[in-house]
C-alpha cells in the first residue's frame, strides 16, 4: 500500500514538471516565433473547478478549500483561446501590457477595499467567519485578476481591429 500511494504520488510529480517544461518551451516558442500560443478555448471550462470550494466545509469544517475559488480566473482560457495564432506585433504587445496593468490595478483595489473593511473587527462575531471572507474574497480577486488581464486583452484587440477597420 505504501509503495503504490508513493508511487501514484512520484507519477503525479512527475507529470506536474512535465507540464511545466512543456509550457515552458511553448512560451519560449511563442516568443521566438512572435505568435501566441494555440489554445483550445473549452479550456475556459475549467473554470468550473472554483465551485469545488463549496463541497468541504459543511462536512469537516476546513477552510482551505475556499481557496479553490482562485481557479474561476481559469474562464480566461476561453479569451486566450479565441485569441491564440495571433501574430503578437507591437499594438498586440502594448494592449498586454495595458491589459495587465488595469487587471492588476482592479484586483489590488479589490483586495486593498476588502482587507480594509474585514479587519475592522469579527464578521458577525466569529472570526472563523473573518477568516473564511478573508479567504474568499482574497480567491476571487486573484482569480479575477487572472481571468481580466484575458479579457482585456480580448477587448483591447478586437477593438483596434474595429477601429482600424472603419478608418
């Protein structure tokens, strides 16, 4: 029984840096190449597995889980999908880095509002309480962050190909 769980758990690892590299090299590639990566857009899908969050604690009581709600900003693989082959000339990469940076300015207000408000004192009279707002609210502004800097990219693109257009 140990030899099988270390084993499974030696696999799962393994596969883990395999992922990294290979994101890694495609990365590498992307920039070598000058074209964003190739992404299925049903990859936004995983964006699902925020919800598990919500299964754990009324059976045990834990509060780790409510950091799974940091994987709602995976929704933003369907924006990086629509957006993948796309040739990242100097317009593409100025509407990043204005994309990350409204993204970033957003997701610090939020988490700045809410540290602010939580720690004037127990939510509700409990500070369990605090601490799982704390968490959730730390969750999806991270996850907002990541699925927004996508979105904006999104945005950003499509309307200076309107823009171009009507010129």
């Amino acid at each position: 029984m140990i030899v099988s769980v270390s084993l499974t758990c030696a696999y799962l690892v393994a596969l883990f840096v395999m992922l990294f590299i290979h994101a890694g090299k495609k990365q590498i590639q992307a920039v070598e190449t000058g074209v964003t990566r190739k992404i299925n857009p049903k990859l936004g899908c995983l964006g699902v597995l925020g919800f598990a969050g919500f299964w754990t604690y009324p059976v045990d009581g834990t509060v780790f889980p409510f950091a799974f709600f940091l994987f709602f900003g995976f929704f933003g693989f369907y924006y990086e999908g629509k957006m993948s082959g796309t040739f990242m000339d100097e317009r593409f990469r100025e509407n990043i880095v204005r994309a990350k940076l409204k993204a970033y300015r957003i997701t610090f207000g939020v988490m700045l509002a809410a540290l602010i408000i939580l720690c004037q004192g127990k939510l509700f009279g409990n500070l369990e309480y605090t601490l799982i707002a704390a968490i959730i609210i730390l969750s999806l502004a991270l996850g907002l962050g990541i699925f927004l800097s996508e979105y904006l990219l999104y945005r950003y693109d499509h309307d200076d190909q309107a823009e171009e257009g009507g010129e």
